[in-house]
C-alpha cells in the first residue's frame, strides 16, 4: 500500500472514531474539504475509505435486521 492509501486509511479510522464520539455523522465531508485544500489526491483517497467503510457498516445493519426479521417469522 503507498502513502497516499496508508494515510487515507488512517485519516479514515480517526475519522471514524470522532464520528462516534462527537455524533456527527458528515464529519467525513468535512475533513475532505480541508484535505482537498491541500491534496486533492488525498481528498479522494479519504473520501473513498469513508465511503467503503460507511458502506460496509450499512450492509451489516441490513444483514442483522434481515437475520432478526427471519427469526421473528419462524417463531
């Protein structure tokens, strides 16, 4: 991995956190914009590892409540 995903992911995973503990859920956008001022390339990079993870985060929501909806009907 190079230094510009190394970095994303980083920034993704501190973001990721701050969102948790501040609630502020378009955080990321945020902190893309000030990226962007500087590195666009970095600004992608970190836009993409929020968008895969937010993503990832969505579709295990999804799969629970599918699972808990299947169970409901087989009792």
């Amino acid at each position: 991995m190079g230094t510009t995903e190394t970095l994303a992911s980083q920034l993704a995973d501190d973001c990721m956190k701050a969102m948790e503990v501040t609630g502020n859920d378009r955080l990321h956008v945020e902190v893309g914009k000030v990226l962007g001022a500087s590195s666009q390339t970095l600004e992608e990079a970190f836009l993409t590892e929020m968008r895969v993870r937010l993503a990832a985060i969505g579709a295990q929501k999804f799969l629970r409540e599918q699972l808990a909806q299947a169970q409901v009907r087989d009792t």
